[in-house]
C-alpha cells in the first residue's frame, strides 16, 4: 500500500496502548476517528489527538473509506466481533492483546485476515520489539556460552480502569478477559523469548492462585516453566500483588556468564558478567516511534499472509497452556 494509511481508532478500554495511539499515530499515517462506546471517555481525550471526529459508533468508523487500519482497543471478548467486522469490511487491524478468547476463536479471526487479505496484528507482539537484535547478537555470538535459563519477575499493581482511576477493571472480568495477572504481562516475554532465542516454547509448568486478592475472579498470582525446544528453561513469574510501580527483576544466565537486565538497578545497558568481572552492555539506544510502526511496515509491504497474527496465536497457545498446567496440575504442552 502507498499513500498515507488512515487509522480509526475504535474503543479505548485498554487505555494506555489507546492514548499512546492518540499520541503518535506513526509517520505516514494520520488518525483519522476515534471511537468509544464512552463519550465521557471521548470528551476526556479530545484534547489529545487530531482526529477529524470522534464517535460512540463503531460501524461508523469501520465504514468509513478514508479508515484503512482499525486500532481495536475494546476487551477481549468484543475485539473478536469488532475485528471480524473490520476484516469483512476490507479493513486492517491491529488489535487488543490477547487478541481472543481461546484458540478457536483467533483461529477464525486469522483465516478471515488471509482470506480477505488483510493484515492483522496484535499488540502482544511489541513484545518481540524488546528483543534488540543487538543482544540477541551477543548471545548468538556466545557473550555467555551456551544460554540455559531465563528468570523474570515482575511485580505489578491491579489493572487500573482508566488513567489514574482505581476500580473494577475488564481486566479483572473473566467474561472479557482469558486470564489474569500472569499472562497479563507474560504474554509479551512469551513474544520477546521466542524472538530473542528462534525456539518455541515445547512444555509449560505452572502454579496460579490468589495472594493477596482472594476474591478476585481471576488469579493475582503465577509462576511459570517454559522449556523451549533449544533447551532453554525461562522461569516467568507476574503477579497483581505490588503497587502502581511496576519493579521487575531479569536474567539471562549461560554456561559462562550471567546478563542481568534490571533497569532501576542498571539503568537501560543490561550488564554482562563473566570471569573476566562485570560490564555494561551499551545496546543501540530505544527507538522512539509510534506503537504501530511495525504493523504499519506490515501493511505497507502487503505482508497479509501468512498473517501476522500467526505469532499472536502462538503466544496466546503457550499462555492458555500455563492455565491448563495450572488447574491440572501437570506439565502441558502448547
């Protein structure tokens, strides 16, 4: 596609990825309409964005012939709909992380994207972004031998409903949402590790629970195996039970050295230690752009099929896994 790419932005319950949306639409795109079934979440943003109309009419947007990617940020649940709708009407999507409820569905929404050729996208790839090729360089160039663990924790607070607000959140609705705290997050490590790596995920093992929010519907807690088919073994634990500061812990550990990646330690260079002592390791600095540039370079080179969203399939396929292993108690496979 040439030409500027006209973006309507329908829903806005996943509230930080929408606003980031409305801050930088992405060069080469101008965003077009913004959407929400909310119009005192309309009139809250109006200020932000240069849209040429805002509307509680979501048909309206996915109509219109100036629209050419949907940004559907509804929940969960309803993406499936507003992203068939968009797909049968011509229309590219980047949409919601996860971006269905279970397989089967995302199956369906995948194979109307490939038959309509359309790109389809979901935000739990931006995930794969955080694997800088220059780490992943290191590694493949043996910075620490041979890789064997992962280890990641991150402490984060309940879903907020809406910037600043504390309250019940469709995150916390296991009638719009599959799951909770851990693949919350986790799902965009399941992304990064199978980028960082070029391995798939082959076994899951995982405990889930309530520690500190035990009427919740949906866990607050999890902690999870992932053997990948290299060998490696990543240890992933997320979790709803911190604070609105999100501290996160993480390693990459080899058979001749360790990298640790914790930012309010180390600040943004992860660093290396070997035999030889500890160093910095200085990555390329963080591109700064739009959250759908990449989808936009998808849409761009006509890079339809095989989907995109094949890659989202995969990673909500190892996190629904992590449940099953969960609830039965066993390893599962994806």
């Amino acid at each position: 596609m040439t030409g500027r790419i006209g973006v309507g932005l329908v829903g806005m319950d996943h509230w930080y990825t929408a606003l980031a949306v409305l801050r930088n639409v992405g060069q080469g795109a101008k965003l077009v309409a913004v959407a929400d079934r909310s119009r005192k979440r309309l009139d809250q943003v109006a200020g932000r964005h240069a849209a040429d109309y805002s509307t509680t009419d979501f048909d309206k947007v996915i109509a219109d012939p100036n629209v050419h990617l949907v940004v559907s940020q509804v929940n969960t649940r309803d993406n499936v709909a507003v992203t068939r709708k968009a797909l049968r009407a011509g229309k590219h999507v980047a949409c919601v992380k996860p971006m269905a409820m279970n397989l089967r569905q995302a199956d369906s929404l995948i194979e109307l994207a490939e038959e309509q050729g359309c790109v389809l996208w979901s935000f739990d790839q931006l995930g794969s972004a955080a694997a800088s090729p220059r780490l992943k360089s290191l590694l493949k160039g043996g910075a620490i031998g041979q890789p064997i663990a992962f280890y990641q924790t991150m402490w984060a607070g309940l879903p907020m409903p809406w910037e600043g607000q504390t309250g019940p959140s469709w995150w916390l609705d296991p009638e719009l949402v599959p799951f909770g705290a851990w693949a919350d997050h986790a799902i965009y490590t399941i992304a990064m590790l199978r980028s960082l790596f070029d391995a798939e995920v082959e076994l899951v093992q995982a405990e889930m629970g309530n520690k500190r929010y035990p009427k919740l519907k949906l866990e607050d807690y999890g902690v999870a195996t992932l053997r990948f088919t290299n060998g490696l073994v990543a240890v992933v634990e997320q979790t709803w039970t911190g604070g609105p500061y999100y501290p996160s812990w993480t390693k990459i550990e080899g058979n001749e050295g360790v990298i640790h990646m914790e930012r309010a330690a180390f600040g943004d260079d992860p660093v290396l230690v070997t035999a030889k002592g500890a160093k910095p390791l200085k990555l390329a600095p963080r591109r700064r752009g739009s959250s759908l540039d990449t989808v936009l370079g998808l849409i761009r080179e006509g890079k339809a099929k095989p989907s995109p969203a094949r890659e989202s399939r995969t990673n909500l396929a190892v996190a629904l896994a992590a449940y099953k292993s969960a609830k039965t108690g066993r390893a599962v496979a994806p």
